[in-house]
C-alpha cells in the first residue's frame, strides 16, 4: 500500500511530523514502512508548465520538431522535441537549462541537427514516475496537461509532485490499513488525533428519481458467495480524464489513469478499502445480475483481453447467464466501460475471501481487487464507498445518480464486544495501567470501552475486523503504550553451566574428522521436489507445503540423498573437484498423530564422486571406489569411540543403489543408515559420473547410544606377536562373516585383524577365493609364549571348521 503524505495531512494535522516521523512511529507500533520516496527530491531547477506557440518539423529530420514554448517569463523558448504527441497549443512539462532530472540528467542548451534546443519537453517518466502507471495515451510520448494548465507555474507544486509516498508492508491481520481511512486512524492513534474526514454531498442536479434501476434485479444462488452486494446506476456521463490531482494521486499509489469513470472507482478504492466495479449498463444482456458458481469449463475474457478458464469454485458476476466479472478480481470486457459509454452501473459488494484467493492463485490474476478481498475490507463503509463514488462520477462526468438501489445484503454488521481480565494486563504485558491510562489508549483508537470490577469489555468498530479476542485487544494496548515502554525482564530461571552438550559435541566432532578427511560442508534445502523425495523415502506420505513458492520446492526431505545429488549435479557442471561432501541436517517424516508437526531427525552424510586425485606425470588419476567412503565412515565411528558395535550387512533393498555395492549400517544389530554405489541409472540422470558413492548416518541414534568412557591406558610393554591365516572359502561368505568368528574365537589377546590378499582367477577352483589375513596378538601385562598364540589359532581353526566349504592352505 502506497501512502500519500500529503493526502493523509487532510485528515490529520501532520504540521509537527515529518514524513519520516510517520513511518518511524508506524514502524515501531506494528506496520512495517518499507520506504519513503519522494519524487521532487530528484528534480532541481526549473521545472515548469509551458504552451507549444509554434510548432515546425525538423528540417534535417523526419521525426523531430522544432517547438517554440511560451514558459511564462515573457520569452519564447525554442525547444527540439520527438514525441510523436506534441502539438500546437499543449500545455507541456518544459525542463529549461539548469533543471537536473531523476538519473542525474542535467538539461542545458544543445544542438541537435543543426538546430538549437534550450530545453527539454518531458514525459511523465523523465520526471520520476514509473511507466506502468503512466496514462495509456502519454505511454510513448510526452505529457500533456490540461488546458487550465497556469504557464509558468512550477511543475514540482502543479502535479503535486513534492509529496513523500509512505510504502505500507501490510500483513493479513492489518488489512484495515489498506485504505487511506484505516491509515489515517491508525495514524491518528499513534500521535494521538481524531482523523477528520469529508464527505460529497448531492446536489441537486446530479441526482435523479428511480427509473431504469426499476428493471435491474440482483439474485444470489448461495448466500455464503456475498453477504452484501449493491449496485448504483449514473446516467448520461460523458467519459474523459479525470483532473490531474486525481491521476496523480492514482499514480502515486501505483494505479495507471483510465478515465474519470475507472479512476473515481479506484480513488474511492484507495480512500475507503473497498474495491468497486463500473459495468457499462447499456452493453449488459440483461438487468438480472447473478452472483454464481457453476461455470466450469468456460471461457471468459477479463479486462487484460486475456482468456481465462473458470471453474465450478470460481465466483462469478453475471446476466443472463452471461459471465460478466470474475467477482472480486476483475471485470469482463464484454461489459467494461469505453469512450462510448453513457450509463454506468456501479458495484459495490463483499466476497468470500478464501474463493477469491483461489481463483486469483489458479489463474495468476492478482489485482488490487483481490488483494483487498483476500485480507478483507470493512463491511460496514460499503454503501458509504458506492454512493460516495457515484456522486463522484456524476461530478466528473456530467451524470446524475439515480436514488434506488438494488442490493442484497445478509445480516448487519456490529460492533464486536471482546471482555479482557484486568489481570491480564500485568500477567500478559508485563505492565501496570490504571483505568484512566486504559481509557486514553482506547480513546486513542476510536473503541469504545465499558470497565467492571474484574474486568472490562472493548467495543470494536468493524473497521477492525481483525480484533476479535482478548489477546487481539491485549496486542493493541502494548502497541499504542509503547513496546519500547515495556520494560525487559528477563523469566527467572536456575542457572546452570555454559557447556556443549552430547549432541553438539558429536556434531561438531563429525564436522571436525568429515573435514579432516578432505569433504566440504555443504548447507542444502530442506525442500526438494516431488520426483527428487521418492530417493530414500522413508514413508509413502510426505511432506508437502500448502502454498509452495515452486514446485521443485515443495516436498520436505525424508533423506538427505536429493540435496547431495543437486550439490553434486550443479558443482560438476562447473567443473569443481573433488566433489567430496558431507553434511550434517534434518529430514522429516510424517507424524502418525493428525495435527502434529513433523518429526525431525537429524542425520549425517556423505558422498563422493569421480577423481579423488587428479593425473599426474608419474601416475594416473584415481577414483573413488566403495572402500573409499567406506573407510571415511569407519575412520569417523572409530573416532567416535563406536567402531567395536558397528558392522556392514550387504543389502539389495534400495533401487536407487547398486544392488551389489550396498551395505545397511548396523549399531548393536539395529540399521542407522546405509553405504553404497549410486545405481548407475541415477548417476547418470544426474550427469555424473558412475564411481558415485553415497552414506547416511541418524545422529540421534549415535548420539543415544552409550558409548565407553575414554580411558587413557598406558603403552603395552610387552612384545606382540603375529600369525598368518589363509582360508579358500566360497565367494558367497563375507568378509564381514568370517572377521567376527575369528574375533569371537580368538580370545583378548587377538588386538588386531586385516585382510592384506584376496585372490580369485588361476589356480582356484572356479566360485571360490583365496583370504588371506593377519593377526596381531599382545597381552598388555606379559610376554605371550608360542603355546598360548597357538592355542588360540586352534581355537580360530576350530570355529572356521563350521563354515561349510572352507579350506585352510
């Protein structure tokens, strides 16, 4: 909502404030003031109203003249002009030498072709006003004013120019304020006046007796559609622009100038809140005006000469089954006003707000309409805006209001009775108020108010649609007191030592070895797409935003496999290596409960792609393979002190992984995550390259699990000693399989297991493979003697015995 200082000065006295004054106070009571822009403060010099005397073409050019402009002081100014508009005896925005205009352009004496040029003639752009507002007709060329125009006059005080324009940023619950009424009593409130406000009266001439609204009828098919619809009719207008102090004000609100008709809606639009709609009476198939669901499937062509297509929820104005208006959004061009107009029936009416939202979202059709209908209007100024605006258009355009109207209207609108706890006061602002301090706030406001001995009941006027409970009530005081006069106060509470605490010590322990290994952090959305969340899901139900901003963001994660893929895609597209990544963040699944939040986990990852070592002269580059991010994991756990309970269990369970490169993570036997090959299908839908590799951990089961304490020991004394162990065992076995029967066999002086050989090929029979493993053995307390590390050899061998197909060599 654009604010006009100047229009707000004629309801308030604003002599004591400036225009910055106001957007500070409104900032600090609740409404946001985006900005203050003022147009004249990029305008220096003269810049003033002048009248083309003569006008000549260009003898060196087929598009420009040569203007003589008379500028008051007596002289003739000859000034070069290209507007194709320009044309002898306009009245003109004239820049003579010396004027500095938007942009730093400063204007001297030139010569253009040959010819000089002691000027410039304007345009409504050159002088600081946007391009979508400016009028149709002025679009490609200059402005040209109207004939009472005074020659001479600055142009900076004519146009009203010099006039700070206050950005309101409106939230849904303060939609009051878009209107030049609601601004002024919220205005009034904060430097606490009353907003006087004036109103047309009828003259005699401008209004008729009842005599074509006899034929017009309204009829609603559902009364939840409008719970108030009025129409008004003005006879014999003659269509033309409306003087410029409404066009500029118009403009200044970032509304385009149509005509005196259009404009007088929007000006009233703009002062009460209330969006109004201007039918052309005579081009309407019948008088029976229908308020209407039903036309599903239709085609309708809105004002913009657009297309749209309606539906069964869209709201719909219409005669004679004919769709005139998408109610509440804009206006047919079947029925809109032209240059040929002479009767004009006028609407005013309330709409459903949320089948407004709907049908603006569906079809991308905003407009200040909507906007307003969306957040609500003031129910009770409706009649008062349609009638103020048909005298308005009597006035402007030569008509005559006719006194009937035709309306439905379902209920009255009251005042909203909201009873508070004085204890509330103290309880819920933290502030003590006597009754005479609650009494100015309220006064303030415009509420009435009625005190009781444990409470008091607030009369809310509806054009405060938005109070309706005591904690709405509670919000004004503490806005119009002052949150600055609230004293801060800390809640009491005991005191307990600054400390990390067990998850914040692992997350950054994780963070601290993740880097250690050479991965980057990465911070991705939580939000991903509709295809991209089916990787990983971990529940069919998802997710989903009501209102996403688009459609690739619109699903909340299950797993942490999308983001890295779109880390990966984007950064090897631009040729960024290594891509090593890993991050620490949240997934979100959906809660059994109904009505609950989400539940998040939290969750580390991994993923490696492609070269982890460039060529060089003397070798080859190296990729990344599966016991590379595996081993990144079990560097990590052992760290974490939890390698002793971790194991790798193969899996086929997961489509988007290589069904023989996979393995679940298991923590004392229970799957916390899993560690693969991308299946190469999805490697390459994301242009990468098929040696991808992706794990992910859940902290919180990490994080959970108790963990042995970190026990410092001292460096064994003794010796150790080492054996050699080769099996032939089938390729079917594990590795992970035949690891944990030597190690449960082996006793507590078996330190230490590796696989150093595996060999399949010549000389092994076919499906079998050659292991080859060595162990360490050492007793921290004694020299261990070839009696015991051949005890436990036997023991081993006689475990491995079970393994059906196994040979020692």
């Amino acid at each position: 909502m654009y604010v006009s200082y100047n229009w707000l000065g004629e309801f308030l006295d604003l002599s004591q404030y400036s225009a910055d004054d106001i957007a500070e106070k409104m900032s600090r009571t609740g409404i946001e003031i985006e900005g203050v822009d003022n147009l004249a403060q990029d305008i220096q010099g003269p810049l003033v109203v002048g009248q083309v005397v003569e006008l000549h073409p260009h003898p060196d050019s087929d598009h420009l003249n040569l203007t003589k402009v008379d500028v008051g002081d007596g002289n003739l100014r000859q000034i070069v002009c290209g507007a194709p508009n320009v044309c002898q005896g306009a009245k003109v925005i004239a820049a003579l030498e010396g004027t500095v205009l938007p942009g730093d352009i400063l204007i001297k004496e030139s010569e253009l072709r040959g010819q000089v040029s002691q000027g410039m003639l304007c345009s409504l752009q050159e002088i600081g006003l946007s391009e979508k507002v400016v009028p149709k007709e002025f679009a490609d060329g200059i402005m040209l004013l109207p004939e009472d125009a005074p020659i001479g006059a600055s142009v900076i005080e004519y146009l009203d120019l010099d006039d700070p324009i206050l950005e309101l940023s409106i939230t849904p619950n303060r939609a009051d304020a878009l209107s030049m009424r609601g601004t002024a009593f919220e205005v009034g409130a904060i430097i606490q006046q009353k907003p006087h406000f004036s109103h047309l009266a009828a003259k005699p001439d401008e209004v008729t007796a009842l005599d074509w609204m006899k034929s017009v009828k309204v009829v609603q098919e559902e009364s939840d559609l409008s719970s108030h619809y009025q129409l008004r009719l003005i006879r014999d207008v003659e269509i033309e622009a409306s003087p410029i102090n409404i066009q500029m004000r118009l403009m200044k609100a970032n509304i385009r100038p149509m005509n005196n008709i259009v404009d007088a809606t929007n000006y009233y639009m703009l002062y009460y809140g209330q969006p109004l709609h201007a039918f052309d009476y005579d081009a309407l198939p019948s008088k029976t005006i229908s308020i209407r669901n039903g036309y599903q499937g239709a085609k309708f062509q809105t004002l913009d000469e657009k297309e749209r297509t309606l539906e069964e929820q869209d709201i719909v104005i219409a005669a004679e089954d004919e769709p005139i208006a998408l109610a509440g959004i804009m206006g047919g061009l079947n029925s809109h006003v032209t240059d040929t107009t002479r009767n004009v029936l006028l609407e005013a009416a309330v709409f459903e707000g949320g089948a407004i939202r709907s049908a603006s979202r569906r079809l991308g059709l905003r407009s200040e309409a909507s906007a307003r209908f969306e957040k609500g209007i003031n129910q009770a100024t409706v009649s008062e805006a349609g009638e103020q605006a048909a005298l308005l258009i009597a006035r402007l355009a030569g008509g005559r209001v006719e006194e009937a109207i035709a309306e439905i209207k379902v209920g009255d609108v009251e005042s909203v009775q909201v009873q508070v706890k004085n204890e509330d006061i103290h309880n819920k602002l933290g502030i003590d108020l006597s009754q005479n301090d609650l009494q100015v706030i309220f006064d303030r406001l415009a509420f009435e108010v009625e005190f009781r001995e444990e409470d008091f009941v607030v009369s809310v006027p509806p054009r405060r649609w938005d109070i309706k409970i005591p904690a709405d009530v509670l919000e004004e005081v503490a806005r119009i007191y002052g949150y600055d006069n609230i004293p801060a106060s800390l809640p009491s509470a005991p005191s307990r030592p600054a400390k990390l605490d067990d998850r914040q010590i692992m997350i950054r322990a994780c963070r601290h070895l993740a880097e250690g290994m050479g991965l980057t952090e990465t911070v991705s959305y939580s939000l991903v797409s509709p295809e991209q969340a089916k990787l990983n899901e971990s529940q069919p139900d998802k997710v989903t935003l009501l209102l996403p901003m688009s459609e690739d963001r619109s699903v909340l994660r299950q797993s942490m496999l999308p983001s890295m893929l779109e880390i990966a895609r984007y950064n090897k597209a631009r040729h960024n290596k290594p891509l090593a990544f890993y991050e620490i963040g949240k997934v979100f699944l959906m809660n059994e409960e109904k009505n609950k939040q989400p539940q998040e986990t939290e969750r580390l990852s991994l993923f490696v792609s492609g070269e982890k070592a460039s060529a060089r002269w003397d070798s080859g580059s190296l990729k990344y393979d599966f016991y590379d991010i595996k081993g990144m994991l079990e560097g990590i756990l052992a760290d974490l002190r939890l390698i002793d309970h971790m194991r790798f269990e193969a899996t086929q369970d997961y489509e988007f992984m290589h069904l023989g490169r996979t393995a679940h993570i298991l923590l004392a036997d229970e799957v916390i995550g899993l560690v693969g090959q991308l299946h190469p299908s999805i490697a390459e839908e994301y242009d990468l390259e098929e040696c991808s590799y992706f794990a992910e951990l859940e902290m919180d089961r990490l994080v959970r699990y108790q963990r042995e304490e970190l026990v410092q020991t001292a460096l064994a004394k003794y010796p150790s000693t080492s054996r050699d162990l080769a099996l032939l065992v089938d390729q079917t076995v594990s590795h992970q399989r035949l690891v944990t029967i030597i190690e449960q066999a082996g006793g507590k002086d078996l330190i230490r297991i590796e696989l150093f050989d595996r060999y399949t090929g010549a000389n092994i029979e076919a499906g079998k493979q050659s292991l080859a493993y060595h162990l360490t053995f050492q007793n921290p307390e004694k020299t261990l003697k070839d009696e015991e590390v051949k005890q436990s050899m036997d023991n081993i061998l006689m475990a491995l015995a079970q393994v059906e197909g196994l040979e020692v060599r």
